[in-house]
C-alpha cells in the first residue's frame, strides 16, 4: 500500500456552510435542535481532480474513514478523521476508487471499489498494517459493473449495490443489482428490482432493506451511443425474510420525482433513516421514518440552485454516519469535496461495533 505522511489540520468552523451560503436552520425537534449547525472538519486539499468525497464510516475507536474520489486515472484516497485530535490523515493514496466504507466486527474496512480504473470489486483493509485482500469481485464468473454503497446484517453478511455511473470498462453483468456476501465468500442477488442502486442500509430489526434508486441516466458503457435518459429517483423498502433475502413487494417509501434523489443513507437505533438527496431544490439530509413520513431535515445546501459550467452546485451531500461511544448522537456528512457533523438528539445504529 502506498501512503502518504503529510497531515492536514482541519477546519473547525461551526456553522460554516450555513454562514456561508445562508442556509436555513434544521427542522424536527425530535431529532435534531434548531440550534445545531454543520460542523466543517475537512476539505480536500490533495491535487486530484472532480469527484467528491464519500462513504463515511465509524471504526471501533471512533474514526471517521471517508473516501476522497476523484476522476480519471487517480486510484483515490481514504481519509481517516480523528475527533480527538480534529485532524485528518491519508490512511491510503490508492483505494482503489473506493466509495462506500463500512467497518465489520473484527474492525477490518470494508470498502466499494468502483469504476473509471477502479477496483470494481469489495476489499477489506486491516488498518493496523495496510493489508488489503478481496472479499468478492464477480457474481457467477462476471466482474461487478462498480460497487457502491455497502451495509452489514448481525450475521456479518455484507449487502452491496453494484451500479454503474462513470468509466469505460466493459460491462458483463446484465443487471444492476444488489448483492449480498455470505461469510462463506458465496454471492447472492439479493434483488435486481431497481435500475441503478445506490444507498443501502439495513433497519435494526434486519427485516427491512433500504435502498436508493439513484438512475441519473449516465452509463458511459458505450460512448458511440447516446446517453439514456434519466430514470427513477427513488427510495425503496424490500421486506426481508428471515434467509435475509427479499420475501416481498418493494414498498416506495420516497418520490423525488424529476429532481436528483438520494446517494447513501444509514440509521439510527429508532429505525429512522437518513437519506441525501442532492436535487438542487433541497439538498440536505432528510430524515424519514419507516413509513416514509419526514420527520427531520437538515440543509448542507443552498436550495433553488441553478448550477452551470462557471457555476457548480454547492452543498449536495453524498453519505452519511453516525459516531460512536461519546460521539454516538453526532452524524458525520459528505457534502461535495468536505466532510462535516453536526450533534442531534439520537444515537445511530451500529450493530457490530456496539453489542
């Protein structure tokens, strides 16, 4: 593994998005004070090019692991931030082009290498050494378009989207779908009834499976033919049996209708689930409860934004997570190239990190 030595010292400005951009305060009391602000602790500062950051995941001793993703031929970064010292550190220069980020119960990271001259596989770090191994990087003989977003069910079986937004590599998998790793190293589709998955999370009762239909239209899979045009911008619920496979209808929980829809999401241990939508009308971190009420919403972003070439949108999220141990009601977000948090009234959910 290469690394990289230098340390960067974060920017501690309470409420810097919303003194910046003017940004309305959050709602629903319940789970959030309308008095919390966005807390700014990073900002890319590497010479890498577009992308966003991404992925945030909370290791055993309360690190915030991120992904740094950029464009082109640059393998990416995992950043790792320690909120007792408020700096943040290149835990690797080459991820592989990973995105989503998840610790298992052994405290190895999980990460979703993507395409665009990624890893188009799931990898696990042991981060005391730099390690890195594959857990899994095809589905019957036939590599994954580009692992996205990943969550883990109590058994320690790893469920994954497996999209496909950037890069020319060939594409063998007829579907975009939703995996699922067994701890035997088997792969199963768990469901492939969505068009471009992104998010994932599981509910606390392992009954529910959440997912983000994030379909921008974008394949780049053959660039003589013209772009397909934009599809779903949704989130669905899939019933789960107790084989931790879908055993019922997909229930639509969120519409976001012709605006852009969710990226990651995660929850907290109510059940409630928090998704971010990057639709320039709204972006924020919007939180839902089961049934698909909102019961929460906290702006990162300017809404009514009309982003163009000179002007690029400012504030869409990606992912977000939740501390643990002291830190366990405070919810880390990714929005465009920085990572921010902010205290709320409820502590996450973290299964294999907490029991």
């Amino acid at each position: 593994m290469r690394t990289m030595t230098f340390t960067m010292t974060c920017l501690l400005a309470a409420s810097f998005v919303q003194a910046a951009e003017k940004i309305a305060p959050p709602t629903g009391e319940t789970i959030v004070s309308p008095d919390a602000r966005l807390e700014h602790v990073y900002t890319r500062s590497a010479p890498i090019s577009g992308g966003l950051t991404e992925g945030p995941a909370v290791s055993p001793s309360g690190e915030i692991f991120f992904s740094d993703i950029p464009f082109g031929s640059d393998k990416g970064l995992i950043m790792r931030f320690n909120p007792q010292t408020n700096k943040t550190t290149v835990f690797t220069a080459d991820s592989g082009k990973s995105n989503g980020l998840h610790f298992d119960a052994d405290g190895f990271l999980l990460a979703c290498e993507g395409s665009d001259q990624g890893g188009r596989r799931v990898s696990r770090w042991n981060i005391a050494t730099g390690d890195r191994t594959t857990v899994a990087d095809r589905y019957k003989g036939k590599r994954f378009n580009a692992p996205n977003d990943l969550t883990l069910d109590r058994k320690g079986r790893i469920y994954f989207s497996d999209p496909r937004y950037l890069g020319d590599e060939p594409r063998e998998l007829k579907y975009r779908a939703v995996y699922r790793i067994n701890t035997d190293g088997t792969v199963v589709e768990v469901t492939h009834d969505v068009t471009k998955p992104n998010g994932v999370a599981l509910s606390p009762d392992g009954k529910t499976l959440y997912v983000a239909d994030h379909d921008n239209g974008t394949d780049r899979i053959d660039p003589t033919k013209p772009e397909p045009e934009h599809g779903p911008m949704k989130v669905y619920a899939f019933p789960l049996g107790d084989n931790g496979l879908v055993n019922g209808p997909r229930r639509t929980l969120v519409d976001f209708g012709k605006n852009a829809g969710c990226d990651g999401m995660c929850v907290d241990e109510a059940g409630h689930i928090y998704l971010t939508p990057r639709g320039k009308n709204r972006p924020g971190v919007l939180v839902i409860d089961p049934s698909g009420t909102e019961v929460a919403f906290i702006p990162t972003g300017k809404p009514g934004q009309t982003p163009d070439a000179d002007n690029p949108p400012v504030g869409f999220p990606s992912n977000v997570e939740f501390g643990v141990g002291r830190e366990s009601n405070v919810l880390y977000v990714t929005v465009d190239l920085k990572l921010f948090r902010i205290p709320l009234k409820v502590k996450g959910y973290h299964p294999q990190l907490e029991e």
